[in-house]
C-alpha cells in the first residue's frame, strides 16, 4: 500500500470533519467525515478503524470501515470489514473480507 499525501499513524485518533487530496492513511482511529473530492484516496490499514462518511474517488480497506460512503471505487482487502451504505460505481470484495450493509 504505498503513499503519496497523509498519514494517521496508530496511536493517533481523530475525531471530526477532514479535507484532503491526494492520499490518506489510516493507521489509528477516525470518526467523522473524511472529504478527498474526487480524485482523493482513503487508506485503512489493518490497523486502521474509520466510522462516519467518507467520500472520495477510491477507498481500500484492510481493517474496520463503519459508515457511509460514495465514491467512485470501493475495495475491501482480507482481512478487512465493511459496514455501511456505499455509494459506488464499483466495489471489490476479496476472498476473507466481509461486507455488511446497515441493517445486518
């Protein structure tokens, strides 16, 4: 997973409305909103946990995504979990991930 933008190392948790471009990754704990327009990316490590809205071009996630998104691409890597309503033109899903929608 390499990066070009933000990071959010692992003993860092935020909580709040965060705007970027370029990449973002998350290694510690969001909760909130992230907005990277259309052309930004969303990074959750294994390590990482999202929860709130997100919106971006593309989000790829290996830990805990809980939240609402739209963006153009949606990928969920084992051994990651998604929970939420997406909003996508395309969504990935590896063998050992899980996707879940709001009311499961």
């Amino acid at each position: 997973m390499e990066i070009k933008g933000s990071y959010i190392g692992k003993d860092t948790k935020i909580q709040g409305t965060l705007s970027f471009s370029g990449d973002i990754r998350i290694d510690g704990h969001v909760d909130g909103a992230l907005s990277g327009g259309t052309t930004g990316r969303i990074l959750i490590s294994e390590k990482g946990y999202f929860e709130g809205k997100a919106e971006a071009e593309r989000i790829e996630i290996r830990g805990v995504f809980r939240g609402d998104a739209k963006v153009d691409g949606f990928f969920v890597y084992a051994p990651g979990v998604a929970k939420g309503c997406i909003q996508s033109s395309s969504i990935f899903v590896e063998d050992g991930a899980k996707i879940f929608n709001s009311g499961d």
